[in-house]
C-alpha cells in the first residue's frame, strides 16, 4: 500500500472539503460509507453482539452513528439509539441520517436533553455492545455538560465500546500516550480516511490487542494532503513482501557484519550478538557473519549453524581487543559485507570503545548502532556528528539511551518523544529509532514514521538485539530504500511479538519466541475486505478476528 499519512484535525477537515468541493463526491455518500465501515466492524469484531445501544452526537459523527444504527437494525440486530441532545436542531447530512433513522422507525430511538432524562434509559446499559458516536474530530477538550453526563451514565455498563473516529472526549491532535481529563473507554476504534495523531500515539482502547482500524470512505490520494510529516510505519509492509527473483541467489541479498559480545572470567554477553545474527538471517539477509571476541566464539556459532562468524582478538577480560584495528586484520572482517550491525554486549571497555570509533572511522558500508554501540558514540557527539555525515547511520536507542544521546534527561525524551526523535534525527544526520511503546522512526529531513505493533511482552532482555538484526536483514536486501527497509522491521519485529504473545502470554514469552512468528508476521495483510471490496480496514493495532466480515451495505 502506498504510504499512509497522519493528518491533524483541521487537515482532515480540508480533506472532506475537497473531496465534496473538488473532487464531486457527496458528502452524504462519505457519511453512509462511514456508517457501513462502522456497522461492519460492529458485526466482525463483536459477532456475538445483539443489542446494541448507540450514542450519538448532534454533529457529522453523530450522523454516522445514526446510519450506522439504522444498518444494524435492519439487519436484525436490537437497537436503541440515544440522540444526545435535541433534534430540533439538527441540520445537514446528520439531519438527513436523522430523518433515516426515525422515518420509519428503526429500532428504539429517543433524543435526550438532560441528564435525568438520561436515568430513564439505564436499560439499554444492557447492551452487548455500546457504539460511541458523540464526538469526533471536531471535538475540542474539556467534556463538559451533556456529554460529560452521558459518560457518568454509561460508567456501569460492561458492554465493550466500539468508538466512531475517537473514543469521545479525547483530542485528535493529541500525541500523548493518555490525557488528562474525562475521556470515553473503547475496545475499538474505527476511524476513516487516513489516522489523526491520537490514532497512532494514544493508548485509546483499554487493551493493546484490541482494534484501531482505518476505513476509506472514498477520499481520493491528492485530496489527503498533510504538512504534519507524519506516516505510519507498517504502510512500509509491502516492500518486506516483494517477491524474490527466480533466479535469486543469496549475493543477490546483502551481507551483514554483526559486530559485539564480551565473554570472560567476570560474565559476558555472547547471546546478543547472536540473536542479532539469527534475527538478520531470520530477515531474509542472503550472508551473516558475527564477528565476536575468540573467547565467545563457540556459544555464538553454536546458535545457529547457518552463521558464519569471525574470531576478533579479546583482552585478558574477554573484551574486543584494539588489534583488530590492524590494517590487514580490518580488511579482511569488512571484505564483502554490505552492511554493519554493532553494539549488541559490547561493553565498554577502553579497548573495545578505541576499537568501535576506530571501525566506523575506516569504514562506509551503512552502519545499524545499538545499545553499548550508542553509549560509546553519546560520550563522542563530535564524532558521531562526523561519522553520520554523507553515510546511512540507524541508531536504534531505548528511552535512557536517546537521554544520553541528547544529553537530556529519561523523563524529558518520554514527554517529548517525537520531538526528541526528530529534532535529533535533523541536527545529527542521522536515521533514529526511538524503541518504546509507539517506536518512532525519524530522518534527517524531519519526516517521521510511527510504529503501531508491538505489546508490553516485548519488554525483556534481547527484544533490542532482535530489532538491530532484523533492521540490517531487511537493508541488506534493499540498499536503495532504506527509510521503508527500516520502517517495515520495525513494524514486523512488532507483529512477530503480537503473534507470539495472542499465542502464549506476554509474561512468559521470551524474545527469540517471536522469531517463530516472524515468517506470519511476512505474510500479513494489514487490511481486509468483504465482499466485492466492501468494508476495507486498515489495522493501525489489535488482532484480526478469525473469522470474516460481515458485509454491511448502505
């Protein structure tokens, strides 16, 4: 799929604009295709729902709620819709989705104007399923008033919510995790069109596994227009996906050189390399070398027995010794590779930091820098800024490591984290990764990608090493579109774990488990039809139902 844009409230408002003004489509026909997106997922994602109880605004989101609950209901379902606020009032295409709704009557239909008259309708708390459609794009915090009491109202209730563009009361612009201040619960979010940035930064559903979907409603490409520089990184799926030559072979895919480990008397870390090295393999690299102090040699190459690996003289500790920095010791551990992997239980000793800037400064092949990699390069910004200049840097840091980089605090880049990653991206020259929860991927140019996949299973030993790994595969195999190379690993690094833990349990699932889950995490389609093309939805987050859609029609 082509690239998928973030766009701002005021940017999706111009895009409906320009749909109906420039490009002829009704603004109805956007409104009943609306309607059916949010009465299909309705029927797919809670197939056991029979009464359902929809609350709807006054304003366009409203109106898609109303069409929505009148497709339900003629499709046999038990509805009652709750018009909060008078319709008297109502005007324009929710006026029209008004007038659908009640004439004839569809279902149980009442318009309530005060929070008493709300008490009277407790019963249809007892729904299987509640459609929030009293707010939408337009809203503007604080909730207050009758919408803030029809928040009150329904707070009994355990029917899951399924929220129409925005769970009510949260702002579209939002970048934050959460937000302060009333907002609806939703265990599922269809929006339309394109995300807005609470759709890709805010944790808006109750659970992680649980849907936050994009339905095209029949805005043409040239009418979503954003200046925000903000994408979503698993647009960037399909180039994983391409398929491979027939007559491929494995110089047709790249080399990756996996550089780390330490392994003496006083401990090591010989695993983190080696998952490095598995992972990049796992990735579709045709070659894999991991070059690994001698003393742990025989544990790396043991994990794998299709990596090649490469014995670098240690110290007396079981660090990489500065040898290695020997002109024909240095020819020979970068001849043929295409891309470098280094950081993964480096350390940090003296020799091993002379022996990393030494590596960089004699070499061009485009360089994947993780965990003890980047804290020897935070203690030399100078050199770091040299080193990025006219090469492909991809600096992978977790949120105390970005704090070292930019020499700011944990706290400041965990409440600043997009703007953390892209000004440093910019000032450095550098591609950034900012792992987390909504890992960001940020260029020099100031564009930034957001990842969606992952889940807090993830959040052990060796997950960094395995997204070093996959992130070197996947550019190895497409040196000429790294931005997307490093975007996809990202979201499929994500995927594989998303598998991994709807099959275990985010407890007790171990990194190298989601490597099992990757080859799924390929083959997957981020979107779904129903019949004829009806209903497509684009899956930002949660697990696609196992069965199939139930087409709902205007």
């Amino acid at each position: 799929m082509n690239a998928m844009h973030v766009l701002s409230a005021a940017e999706m408002q111009a895009c409906d604009r320009a749909t109906t003004e420039r490009f002829g489509v009704p603004s109805i026909d956007l409104m009943r295709a609306a309607s059916a997106a949010v009465a299909g997922l309705a029927r797919w994602q809670f197939p056991r729902a029979r009464r359902v109880t929809v609350l709807c605004g006054r304003g366009n989101n409203g109106g898609d709620g109303m069409m929505a609950a009148r497709l339900l209901a003629r499709d046999g379902l038990d509805v009652t819709t709750l018009l909060i606020g008078s319709a008297g009032i109502l005007k324009g295409d929710a006026g029209v989705a008004w007038n659908e709704l009640t004439s004839p009557m569809h279902g149980r239909v009442y318009a309530v104007t005060t929070a008493q008259e709300l008490e009277r309708h407790k019963d249809a708390l007892g729904a299987d399923l509640i459609v929030d459609a009293l707010l939408g794009t337009g809203f503007k915090p604080p909730l207050k008033g009758l919408a803030l009491a029809a928040l009150e109202w329904m707070r009994p209730s355990s029917a899951p919510v399924l929220a129409v563009d925005l769970p009510s009361g949260w702002p579209a612009d939002g970048t934050a995790a959460t937000v302060e201040g009333p907002v609806f619960p939703a265990d599922g979010v269809v929006t339309f069109t394109a995300p807005k940035p609470a759709h890709v930064f805010g944790q808006l559903t109750r659970g992680w596994e649980q849907p936050i979907v994009v339905a095209p409603i029949g805005s043409p490409d040239a009418a979503i227009v954003s200046a925000l520089g903000v994408e979503w990184a698993g647009s960037s799926l399909a180039l994983a996906q391409t398929p491979r030559a027939m007559a491929s072979n494995k110089g047709n895919f790249g080399h990756v050189l996996v550089v780390g480990g330490s392994f003496g008397a006083a401990g090591g870390k010989a695993g983190a390399p080696a998952m490095t090295a598995l992972a990049a393999l796992r990735a579709g690299a045709g070659l894999v070398t991991a070059a690994v102090p001698a003393p742990a040699l025989a544990p790396v190459a043991a994990f794998v027995p299709e990596l090649m690996t490469w014995p670098l003289a240690a110290t007396p500790a079981g660090a990489i010794s500065s040898e290695d920095l020997a002109p024909e010791r240095m020819a020979a551990l970068t001849a043929g590779k295409t891309v470098l992997a280094i950081g993964p239980g480096l350390g940090q000793a003296p020799e091993t930091v002379k022996f990393v800037t030494g590596l960089l400064s004699a070499t061009q092949m485009p360089a994947v820098i993780d965990a003890d990699g980047l804290n020897i390069l935070a203690a030399k910004p100078v050199l770091l800024a040299k080193l990025a200049n006219g090469r492909t840097f991809v600096l992978t840091p977790h949120p105390g490591e970005m704090a070292r980089l930019a020499g700011v605090s944990v706290a400041e880049v965990q409440t600043n984290r997009l703007e953390t990653a892209r000004g440093f991206a910019q000032r450095v020259g550098v591609t950034l990764v900012l792992k987390g929860a909504r890992t960001l991927i940020a260029y020099p140019d100031g564009r930034v990608a957001v990842n969606t996949s992952g889940n807090p299973g993830m959040a052990k030993g060796g997950s960094g090493d395995l997204l070093t790994g996959i992130i070197a595969g996947l550019m190895a195999q497409h040196p000429g579109d790294v931005a997307r190379a490093v975007e996809a690993a990202v979201y499929l690094h994500g995927l594989a774990a998303d598998f991994a833990v709807r099959e275990s349990d985010e407890h007790t699932v171990l990194a190298t488990d989601t490597l099992r889950y990757l080859a799924r995490a390929f083959r997957h389609q981020g979107f779904h039809f129903g019949k004829d093309g009806a209903n497509r939805y684009v899956w930002l987050q949660g697990a696609l139902p196992a069965e199939g859609p139930q087409e709902v029609r205007g």
